[in-house]
C-alpha cells in the first residue's frame, strides 16, 4: 500500500515543482525586462511573486529588489506608504542573509539604506546596524561603510543617544579595523582610500581625544572595574593610540593588565615608566620578567634599560653585566661599550688606586675607544669621540702619578669593581 501512494504522490510533487518553476522563471522574466525599462511600478509585483515563488534562485532578487523598493519610496509621498516600504526593505535584506549569508556586508548595506531613507528619525536603528555589522566582521566591509560607522556614532552621540565614551570605544575599533585593512591589501589606490578615510576619522574624533578627557572618562570606569581585562585593554590601547602614556590612570591599567594577564610586552612597559618615575628598582626588577619570555630581538633594549636602572642605583657591576649582554647580542653597535665608559667614570670615586679614582678614565677612554672599533656610525664615533675628549681631561697629573711610580705606557690594572688591565696616561 505504502508503494502505491509514493507512485501516486510522486507525480503531483513533480507537477507542483515544474510549476513552481515556471511561475519562478516568469515572474523572473516579467520583473527583468521592467527593471531594465526603469518601470519600478510595474517591476514590483513580479518580482515580488518571484521572491515568494523561489527565493533562493538568484542574488539578483534581491539586489535588484532593494533598487525596485527603493526607487517605490522615492515616488511615493504618502508617510504610511513609505514606511511600509522601508520594512519591506529591511526584511528584504534579512531574507537575503538567511539564503546568501554575508552578513556584515548586508548587515552594513541595511543601516546605509535606512539612514538615506529616515535620516535621524531612524537614527538608533541604522547606528545599531552599523555597529553590528562591525560585531560581525569588520574586515568584510567596503571603507565607506567603516566611516559611515564612526559618523554615525558622533551623530548618536550628539543626539544625546550615549555618552562620550561610545565615540572613543567606536573610534577604537574603527581605527583597529582600517589598520587590519591598510595592512592586508598591496592595492595603491585602496590603501590611499584607506588612508584618506583614517584621517577623517581622527579629524572628527579629535574634539574628543584630549588626553585630559580620555583620562576623565576612563578613570571612572577603571576605578568601578579595575580588573576587567577588556577594559584594560581597551583603556592601555586608547591611551597609547593617542599618546597619553605619561598618566597615571595608563599607569595604573598597564599595571593591572600586567597582573592579570602578563607578557614580555607588558612587563617592559611597566619597566619604562617606572623608569621614568625613578623607581629604578622597580624597574630593573620588571625587566628581569620581561627578560624570561622575550623575543631575541627585544632583549637588546631590555638589557641596555636593565643596566640604566642598575646604574641609576649604583649597582655598577650589575649594570656592567647587562651592558655587555646587550653588546654580546649586537656586537655591531657601540651604545652599550659608551654606556659601560659612562659607568667607569660614574663609579670612579669609588675606586681606591691613590688618585681619586683617576685610574677609572684611562678605562672608560679604552672602551670608548673599542666602541668606535666595532660602530663606525657617523652617530657613535661622534658620540664616543666626545667621551674620549671629556674624560682625557681626567687622566692624572704627572706628577701625581710619579709619586706612585707610575710611567706613561705601563700596566696598570683598574682595582675595584672594574678590575680591568689598561694603560697609564698623565697630563701636565
């Protein structure tokens, strides 16, 4: 029995599908050769049937049919029928999303759609738009829509629709978002397009981008959550985008993130800034976190800021040590040799050779000297060349040096800390 009506059913199914068919292909055919004649009026109907009939046969359904409700909208006045419209058009574009996916570009085209249309009557809902379909993926979307995005956040905000804050977490991630752009495209004329567009983006955030205002909004919402790791991020970001790192409130989050969620990066930066607040211990100690997971190539700084903090502390065999890490890992630049002859003559009071320490300068002119040796930068011999001048004026008398029996060319070796041979050299 159960054969019998499959045999029976099977030839209606295929009945009610060719004529689905053939409603689809002339409805499709009807509203075609309309759409090429600009007659949206007549386009409208079959290709309204032809949406219903089949709506998964063809793009051009909906491409075509935004174009058709549009120009309808256009002709019509009546405020009734345009916003019947306007949803027609709105659903038109999810439609196409449940059959064709995209859903950021469509997303996008919607809010650009809507805010054309209603303009600020609809305000909250295409700036809505707009920031979902930067949710969704930001990398989808054709640059103007990024711009419309930030525009329409100012304009939502302006209206009274959020606070301040919005414009600086939009401006984040529409910059974040272009950046991504500008980076992955070899195209000379999209990325001037890209760029053009940045700058307008930063022209219009400006007004809002004082580092006196960002700190006064973010500092209230870092103080309510202050180990929010997004918040965190977002505060450190920000601030540093637009160069407002010397604060306390960036301090403060830099600290925090690096509690919560630390990495070499990080750290270093903490070391920085307490650097720049002369806690030297602090420091020295933050680039010893940073040290253990840091790159190769990020370990260079990381020493010469190790041996600044050292030396700032008088720990002058500690700074020594991590000097010559950092000359070890470029044995090609002469900074780290001229910051070792800078510390000789720092901790040359410290030196007990019978002169004051005198023995110290014939030390740091040799490895002044070394420096140019290895860096024959204009930049480096300029500089070493100017510690060769200062501290030759530091070499000892001769008479001083005769009293302790000591002759222009000997050996001599540094006591102390520094514990190097050199060459005795007077002056008169």
């Amino acid at each position: 029995m159960a054969i019998l009506m499959a045999m029976a059913t099977a030839p209606v199914a295929a009945q009610f599908k060719n004529a689905e068919d053939s409603i689809c292909k002339t409805n499709r055919f009807l509203y075609g050769e309309a759409y090429k004649s600009k007659q949206y009026q007549d386009a409208y109907e079959p290709w309204k049937i032809a949406l219903q009939t089949c709506p998964s046969s063809t793009k051009n359904l909906y491409i075509q049919g935004a174009v058709i409700l549009k120009q309808l909208y256009n002709i019509n006045k009546d405020a009734e029928v345009r916003s019947a419209i306007v949803a027609e058009l709105m659903n038109l574009y999810d439609m196409r999303i449940q059959y064709y996916g995209e859903a950021a570009e469509v997303t996008a085209r919607k809010a650009n759609d809507l805010q054309q249309l209603r303009g600020d009557a609809a305000l909250k809902e295409y700036y809505e738009l707009y920031a979902e379909a930067m949710r969704l993926d930001a990398s989808k979307l054709d640059v103007p829509f990024i711009n419309a995005f930030f525009e329409a956040t100012i304009r939502y905000v302006t209206k009274g629709g959020a606070d301040t804050t919005l414009i600086i977490d939009n401006y984040d991630i529409a910059s974040d978002a272009l950046d991504a752009l500008a980076a992955n495209t070899t195209d000379s004329a999209k990325k001037a397009e890209i760029y053009n567009v940045i700058a307008n983006i930063e022209n219009r955030f400006s007004p809002y981008a004082s580092c006196d205002q960002l700190v006064n909004i973010y500092t209230k919402k870092f103080n309510a959550n202050p180990e929010d790791l997004t918040l965190l991020k977002k505060i450190t970001t920000i601030l540093r985008k637009k160069k407002c790192m010397n604060t306390d409130l960036f301090f403060a989050a830099t600290e925090n993130l690096n509690k919560l969620e630390p990495t070499p990066s990080t750290a270093y930066l903490m070391a920085q800034m307490n650097y720049q607040r002369k806690r030297y211990s602090e420091a020295a100690n933050y680039v010893s976190e940073a040290l253990k997971g840091a790159e190769e190539k990020d370990k260079y700084n990381m020493y010469i800021l190790q041996g600044l903090c050292y030396a700032e502390a008088n720990s002058y065999s500690a700074a020594r040590a991590a000097y010559n890490k950092a000359s070890e890992l470029e044995p090609a630049k002469g900074e780290p040799l001229r910051l070792i002859a800078q510390l000789y003559v720092a901790g040359h009071r410290s030196i007990d050779d019978g002169m004051g320490g005198a023995s110290a300068y014939w030390a740091a002119v040799d490895v002044a000297r070394r420096s140019i040796n290895v860096d024959s930068s204009p930049e480096n011999v300029e500089a070493a060349q100017r510690l060769i001048n200062s501290y030759s004026a530091g070499f000892p008398k001769q008479d001083k040096a005769f009293d302790l029996d000591l002759i222009d060319g000997n050996t001599f070796t540094v006591p102390g800390w520094i514990g190097v041979s050199t060459t005795v050299r007077t002056r008169k």
